[in-house]
C-alpha cells in the first residue's frame, strides 16, 4: 500500500538511525540504592492511642436503616 504513495510521503516513512549507546552517568544497577518495601506493622503501635476521646459516629446506611424502621 505504502508503494503507491508519492515520494514525498515515502520520505516521511524511513525510519531514523539508531541513538547511540551512552553509558549511565551514575552507578551501575547492582551498585544502585533500591528502596525496601515494608508493611505498616511497624505503624500499628502507632495508632492505638492515637485519639482515646473517639466516639464513632453512625455510617450513613446505618442512619439509612434507622430511618426507614422509624416510619
């Protein structure tokens, strides 16, 4: 299909030389610093007396619930 177009366009088509090899600038990827992934277990002792003055309030299907056995 492409055969059929004039040269102009064909020029458009050829694909480009390839980009040089440039080695990296910083480390290597073995000497690399990789981040460790932890879970939040070390975050829990964190949260157990975060706000001791917390009272739960009423999700809104429960003030669903609440109102639809009133009527």
């Amino acid at each position: 299909m492409t055969a059929n177009l004039p040269p102009q366009l064909l020029r458009l088509f050829v694909p480009r030389p390839p980009l040089p090899f440039l080695p990296p600038t910083d480390k290597t990827f073995e000497e690399r610093k990789k981040l460790t992934i932890s879970g939040i277990a070390s975050f829990l002792d964190r949260c157990k007396d975060f706000d001791v003055d917390y009272i739960p309030t009423e999700s809104p299907t429960e003030l669903k619930k609440k109102r639809v056995f009133s009527i």
